[in-house]
C-alpha cells in the first residue's frame, strides 16, 4: 500500500498547486479579458496553467516533479525549459518515457533547418544541445528571445558543453578566445572530455590574439583532451602561420607562444622538460642516416620563421612604447577627445590592409595558389616576418602608402591583393623559400640541422585522423605536413581532397614511407583525389601500396592528367628511385580499393599487378575505369577471379560496358561476389533481347550474390520483367537488394512486376530501390504498384519529375 499513498501525496501536492495557480492566473487574466473588444479567448486548462507555475518554479519544486507519477509528469515535460528538460532525462527514462519527440519539436521551431536525408539521428537531444552550444559560442542566437532557452540558474555554454561531440570553428577563430577565457574555463575542461572532432570551415586571416587563442585551445583539446580527428574545410587561401600551427599542434607538438601564460595542466615539472631521447629521435629521424630534401627545408623553414618571432619581439616593446607616447601627445596638442581610444601598438603580426611606415618591411600574407606549378615559382609568406622580405611586398607598400590616404580598410585590403597577385607573376625577383632552406641546410651550420623550433617543444598526444579538403597546400605548407608525417605513428586515417599537391606528392610518398617503417605506425586509411597528378593514376597507386603496405584502405581519384608537373623540370621535386619501377608490388594488407580515373584508357597490367598483391581485397571500386579492349577487361576479371578469393563488393561506375557483355556474364557467375553493383555502365544499350536472357540465366544458378544495383543502365519495363524471372519458382539466386533507379521505369511495367512477384509466391526479399523513375506518369498505378511491392519487400522511392528526362525518353523509344 506503499506505492499508492505515494501516489495520492504527489496528486495532491500537484493539485494544491493547480489551485494556487489558477487563482493566481485568473486575476492576472480578468482585467484583459474584459477590454477585449473581440471577445475574451478560451482560457487555458487547469493542469496547463498548473504545468506553466511548476515549470517557472522548477528551481524550488525540482526534486518534487522528479517524484511525481509517470502520466503527471509525461504533460509537464513539454513545459520545461530546456534545462530542467535535459536534467530530467534519466528519471523520465526510468518511468518510461521519451523525450524524443519534445527535442525534434525544438529542433524545428527554433534551429528551424532540416537535418541532411543522409543522416540518420539517434539522439535528437544531443543534437539539439550541440547545435545550441555552437549558436551561442558564435552569438548567432539570443536565448533571452524565448523563455525556453533562457534561465538565470543556467549557464548555455556549460550545460550544453557535454553533449558536444563535433565543434566547428569558422571564419576569423570566432569563439576561439571566449573559449579560452577564465569564465568559461569549466566550459574547456567539459569540452576536454566530451569533444571528439573538431572542424575548421572557411577560415580567413586571423591576429595574433586569436592565433594565441587558438594555440591554448588546441592545447587543451587535443593534448589534454579527447579530440581525434581534425578536419579543415574549404580554404582557398590558407594563411601559412596559421596553417602550420593547427598542423603541428595536431601531431601533438606545444610551445607556448610569445609573451603567453604557461599551460597549468602540464605542470611545473614539465614546462621546461626537453623531448626525452627518443621523443627527440622519432621527431627529428636521427635514426636514419640522412634527412631528404623536404625535412631539411621544412627544418630550416621553422627555424628562420621562430628566430624572426623572437627578433620581432624584442623590438616590439620599445615601439610599443614610442608609438603611445607620440599619439597621446598628438592628441593633447590636436584638443582632440582625451576619451578617444589611442591607436593601436604596432606588432610584429598586422591585420592585411594595415598602413605602414615606408621604411618598415611589409609582411602581407600572400595567396596562394591551388595548383603546384605557381607555387613553386612563389615563396608562400606567412603573418610572421622572413628574415629577407620580398622586393615585391615592398613595392606593394610603398605604392600603397602614397595612394592608400584617406581610403577605408576595403578598399586598402583590394589594393593591396591586386598589386600581390600582380607581383606575382613576375619571375626571377625572389628565390623560392624552399631554395633557400636547402642551400642553407647544406652549409655545416649543425643548429640549422636540429630543428631548434621542435626540438624546443614537448610531445603530447595527437589525433589520430586528418582530414584537409579543397585547402590549396603551398610549398612551405606541403613540406610542414611532410615532415610532420614522417613520424606522425598515431596517425590511422589522412585525408588530402584537391589540395594541389602536384610534384609535392614525391615529398608526400618520402614521409609516407618514412612513416611506415616507424614502429607502432597506426595508419591503415589513406584518401588521397586531386584534379591532377604528375603520375598516372595507377602509377600512382603502385607507389602509394608499395610505400604503405599495411594500408587497409585506400582511395584514389585524379580528375586530370596533368604533362604540366613534370618531374625532369628543373625546380620540381624528381620522383624517388623507388617510385617508378617495374618490380613486382610485395603482398599488402589492402582490404579497401576505390579509384576513379581521368579520361583516357588505362594499362590494365598495371592494375592487375596490384589486385594480385592484394590477396585480402574484400572491396574494389572502379569509377569511370576506360580500357583499350573488351579483352583488357576481361584480363582484370579473370585476375580477381585467380588472386582475390576473399573479394566480396565489386562496383563498376560510369564505364562503357556495351561491348564487355560476355565479361559480364562471367562476373555474374562468380560465386565469391555477394554485391556487384554497375552503376551508368550502359550494359543493355546492345542486344538487349539476346543478353537479358542470358544475365537472368546467370544470376539464377548463382546462390551467394546478394546484393545487384542497375541504376542508370535504361532498363525500362521490358528489362525490368526481364529480371523477375530470377525471383521464379526454380530459381536458386539469394537476391535480397536490388536497386533499380534512374532506368526508364513506368507505373505499368512496374505493377505488372509486382503482380509476378505475388504469383511466385516470393516471400520478403529485401530492399528495392526506385529512385527517379517515371512513376509520375500515372499515380494512381503507381501507388498500387508500390503497395503490392511492400508486401514482398521494402521499397525506397521518392517523387521525381520524369519531364526532366525527356532526351533519355526520346532515346529509348
């Protein structure tokens, strides 16, 4: 009897409160109610009047409602703020209740976006309180706008900071230095333990304040926190600084900057620990007898750029000093406002667009460009000063200080990029900042050769996953991200997308293998795509198994061949020895292959040597493939037929497979392959009568394929009965997946297919895909086609416009 007397307490303190609130809410509302000239509206319920009193009490009556019974508590969940409702969670659960629904409500009347159709939420509370926490880091949202969202108990940033699995810092750094400030350090410490992938989006060029911000926050995320995948996203013009510093404290690597605090969490002892001896050896590759040509330049790029900081700083405080004492006594002797904020110190780092004395060197950072070929021809310039400023920045200056007087900061920065981009252009003025290093590291001089900026610094953790896509990759920054990998054991997983790579892709291939023989190397997943490439794509890929021969996955794509980025011309990088060879590829570990190829037909040998060297193929993926001959095709089957037993998917994307039917037939009566997928492959463009027979046949007396996808092969309803007949009585084919999108299917042909699959007495299958078919042309015969089918299966099809493929219909007739 227990259990009951609890319930009728909570029942009565619940109406007890009902009561005061309705007398409460009854003065409150008479004196509108009769002014109204329409009419006074419906009064609101007793029990919403009395969920609206407990929700704005929740700070006093908390413990009473988490008590309260299931059905009570289940009305008063949508009335809570977004606090109470997050705290409440795990008692609603024990009472079994959802709330789900409320966080998808939320999301879509006040984040008012609709999530991605590819992705699949799991948790609509933790989304909301990710998006939420973002929103209000960056100011892009008021929480005192809605009562839902603003309660003075409740700090926004720090109650939703633990459900923040993915941060995305966009811009100038915003939200970099809030972060990092002394209020929100809890925020950092959450953030430490919750954060898991962070995200950098259309970065632009950012101070020195932020940068120092940025490298305390970096510090703590990922050296003393959890983060392990970095990502960095659309960013046609990197500024070299700043690049270099998200990359090295990415590997794991902490200095503090100039003039900043020292980090509290490493602790007394190791603030001035030097590397330990073999921190030191993995770093600087003293365990080799000879550094290549990217470790040095990238060693003596880091060591000029951290001896012109420290110069730089030591002239900063006199200046600083001078240049506030000429404006405070400029503005006594004007009789301007002394309230008026004083100019600006001059730094060692300047925003672009900064007026300059024309005596001081200019250090504008400069644009670089997305392919290789300008980049070598250019030395990349960073926010921090060169030893040698370029004759080219000073010019831009000097033109600009004559001509910049009384114009706003737009039209300063436009000035000041245009007469770069024109300096540019003009060759044999500067030697390449590559050049430089080199020549420099091949004197005797040992401090250039010790790395003096990473020898300095301490190891801590790294992330384990990178991630660069459409960032244009300078010389100075292709050598950093080299030599970083050379020893980067933790990495599992790079990613480099349309980077202009070009000739630095040798570079790339050094530290590659200089990785994969460090003991404890982790890295098995290697994206690589780009619009051009020095070598033939399945050059290439020889290069990249042999450098790698743990690599469980590997993706490769290259839009265009590039004759530009020619090894034997003088300044590019000339391929290794090993590169380019006719020796056999050792056995790999490979599980995963995509490639996607640039026009023009490819040797098959060469991608037949490497699927015989990788024996544990599981997965092949070739897009837009093209070879001289049905026979050089048929050579690659008959190669995975004999060397890769353990090949299970086998996908064919947008490659001209008319006259390769025969090779087709002999794909489909293997009896390894459970997925085989030919995606815009143009199978049935000839003899469709005489093959259709034919690949029904096959797939019939093949038991283990399980998965076929046809999309945009112009199957139409003739094909589409065709392939009915695999699901007939004396068929032994387990098809459980079939997709069938974008090929000329009609509501008919499609209700003449279901009607087939209930005569055989089918039971379900699996999946059926219907996307972008012609099923707009009759509805009603549509609809009835799709609920026959979803008697047998699971159909996925969407509402498309057939008028769309009018040509493809003409075609087809």
């Amino acid at each position: 009897m227990a259990a009951p007397e609890a319930w009728r307490a909570r029942s009565c303190w619940f109406c007890e409160v009902a009561a005061a609130t309705t007398m409460e809410a009854t003065s409150r509302e008479a004196a509108p109610a009769k002014s109204s000239a329409s009419g006074p509206s419906a009064p609101p319920a007793l029990f919403e009047l009395c969920g609206r009193a407990v929700s704005a009490h929740m700070g006093v009556l908390e413990s009473g409602v988490w008590a309260l019974p299931g059905p009570i508590l289940q009305s008063i969940l949508p009335l809570l703020n977004i606090y109470y409702l997050e705290r409440i969670e795990e008692t609603a659960l024990k009472k079994g209740l959802s709330t789900q629904a409320i966080w998808r409500r939320l999301w879509d009347e006040l984040m008012k976006t609709r999530p991605s159709s590819l992705e699949s939420v799991t948790c609509w509370r933790a989304k909301f309180m990710e998006a939420f926490f973002s929103h209000v880091l960056r100011g892009t949202i008021d929480v005192s706008s809605d009562r839902r969202l603003c309660d003075q108990r409740f700090s926004p940033l720090l109650h939703s900071s633990r459900h923040v699995r993915q941060l995305t810092i966009c811009n100038m750094l915003q939200g970099a230095t809030e972060l990092v400030a002394e209020p929100n350090r809890r925020v950092l410490e959450t953030l430490a333990s919750s954060l898991h992938t962070l995200k950098f989006r259309h970065l632009l060029f950012s101070d020195v304040a932020a940068q120092q911000s940025l490298r305390q926050l970096l510090h703590q995320l990922i050296h003393h926190g959890a983060v392990s995948q970095v990502s960095l996203y659309s960013w046609p013009v990197p500024e070299s600084a700043l690049f270099i510093l998200i990359l090295t404290m990415s590997a794991g690597f902490w200095q503090p900057g100039p003039g900043g605090p020292p980090c509290r969490l490493c602790g007394e002892a190791s603030r001035g620990r030097a590397p330990s001896r073999d921190e030191g050896s993995l770093l600087l590759g003293s365990r080799r007898p000879r550094r290549d040509a990217a470790e040095r330049c990238a060693a003596a790029l880091m060591a000029s750029r951290r001896k012109s900081e420290a110069k730089q700083t030591a002239r900063a405080a006199p200046a600083t000093r001078v240049t506030r004492r000429s404006t405070q006594e400029s503005l006594t002797a004007g009789g301007t406002d002394s309230k008026r904020e004083p100019l600006p110190p001059a730094t060692s780092h300047e925003a672009p667009g900064t007026k300059r004395p024309p005596s001081a060197p200019a250090t504008t950072s400069s644009a670089s460009a997305s392919s290789s070929t300008s980049s070598s021809k250019r030395a990349p310039a960073s926010s921090a000063p060169q030893p040698k400023p370029l004759k080219r920045f000073k010019r831009a200056a000097g033109k600009g200080a004559r001509t910049r007087q009384g114009c706003g900061a737009e039209s300063e920065d436009l000035y000041d990029f245009v007469f770069i981009v024109a300096g540019e252009k003009e060759d044999g003025e500067e030697m390449e900042i590559g050049e430089v290093a080199c020549g420099a590291l091949d004197g005797s001089d040992p401090s250039c050769l010790g790395l003096p900026a990473l020898e300095a610094s301490q190891r801590f953790r790294s992330i384990s996953t990178l991630e660069l896509f459409t960032v244009p990759l300078s010389t100075e920054a292709a050598l950093t991200l080299c030599h970083l990998l050379s020893s980067w054991v933790s990495l599992e997983s790079l990613t480099l997308s349309y980077n202009g790579l070009g000739s630095n892709i040798f570079r790339l291939l050094d530290s590659l293998r200089a990785l994969s023989v460090q003991a404890g190397c982790r890295l098995r997943a290697l994206h690589l795509s780009d619009l051009f490439s020095p070598l033939p794509i399945l050059e290439l890929t020889r290069a990249i198994v042999r450098a790698l021969p743990l690599l469980r996955v590997l993706s490769i794509r290259v839009d265009h061949p590039s004759q530009r980025d020619n090894p034997a011309v003088p300044g590019n990088a000339g391929p290794p020895s090993n590169v380019i060879g006719d020796e056999e590829i050792p056995e790999n570990c490979l599980e995963q292959l995509e490639m996607g190829f640039p026009r023009g037909a490819q040797p098959a040998p060469l991608l037949c040597s490497v699927l015989k060297a990788s024996g544990s193929l599981q997965q092949l993926s070739l897009d837009s493939a093209t070879f001289a001959s049905p026979q050089d095709f048929g050579l690659v089957l008959q190669t995975l037929k004999e060397y890769n037993l353990t090949l299970k998917r086998l996908s064919f994307h947008d490659m001209n497979l008319a006259d390769c039917q025969s090779e087709v037939l002999f794909l489909l009566q293997n009896l390894t392959l459970q997925e085989i997928t030919f995606s815009f492959c143009r199978l049935f463009e000839k003899r469709p009568a005489q093959f259709l027979p034919e690949m029904v046949a096959a797939m019939k007396g093949n038991s283990t394929l399980k998965g076929l996808r046809l999309p945009g092969n112009r199957l139409g309803n003739a094909g589409l009965l065709a392939l009915a007949d695999v699901f007939s009585e004396d068929s032994s084919s387990s098809l459980c997946q079939l997709d069938i999108s974008s090929n000329c299917i009609k509501p008919d042909g499609l209700l003449e297919f279901a009607k087939r699959l209930e005569r055989w007495g089918r039971g379900a299958f699996g999946h059926l895909r219907l996307f972008q078919n012609w099923l707009d042309q009759d509805a009603v015969t549509a609809r009835e086609a799709i609920r026959r089918l979803r008697a047998t299966c699971h159909v996925v099809s969407d509402s498309w416009d057939s008028s769309q493929a009018f040509a493809d219909y003409v075609s087809t007739m």
